[in-house]
C-alpha cells in the first residue's frame, strides 16, 4: 500500500519520540520512505502492510518521522 499524506508542514521528530496510539509517516530511509506507522506500547505497526513489516523496541528508534495532524487527509494507493 502506498499513501500520500496532502499536509507536508509538520515537525520532525525521531520514531522512539512517538506516544502510544500516536500514527505518522517515515520520511528518512530509502526503504520505508512513506510507511504509516501506528506506536503500540514500546513498538511500531505499519499500517496497511503485511505480517513482520513493523519495528520492535523502538525507544532506539532514530528513523525520522512525521507525526499526522488532527484533520490531515491522506491518499491512498495500492492498496491490493
């Protein structure tokens, strides 16, 4: 599944600065440019990809976010 998030003014934080339930957007590696993630307890689940594709204990965790605003609408594609 891709997604294309239509509101690109929003702060920086890294994925261990997350708090549970909070859902954003990776924007710093070649890999997982563009995965939406959702922190549950002390890890990420990435929305709409398969078994295995989250990331486990992240307070480690220095891949750079984006954070969804309050009303922020996101387009999604690929989604088979």
């Amino acid at each position: 599944m891709g997604s294309k998030l239509l509101n690109e003014n929003a702060l920086i934080l890294y994925m261990k600065d997350l708090k549970d339930g909070q859902i954003a957007e990776i924007i710093d590696t070649r890999y997982y440019t563009g995965t939406l993630i959702q922190r549950y307890k002390g890890e990420c689940v990435s929305i709409g990809e398969r078994a295995g594709l989250g990331f486990a204990n992240i307070k480690l965790n220095t891949l750079a976010i984006r954070i969804l605003e309050n009303g922020e609408l996101i387009t999604i594609f690929n989604n088979r």
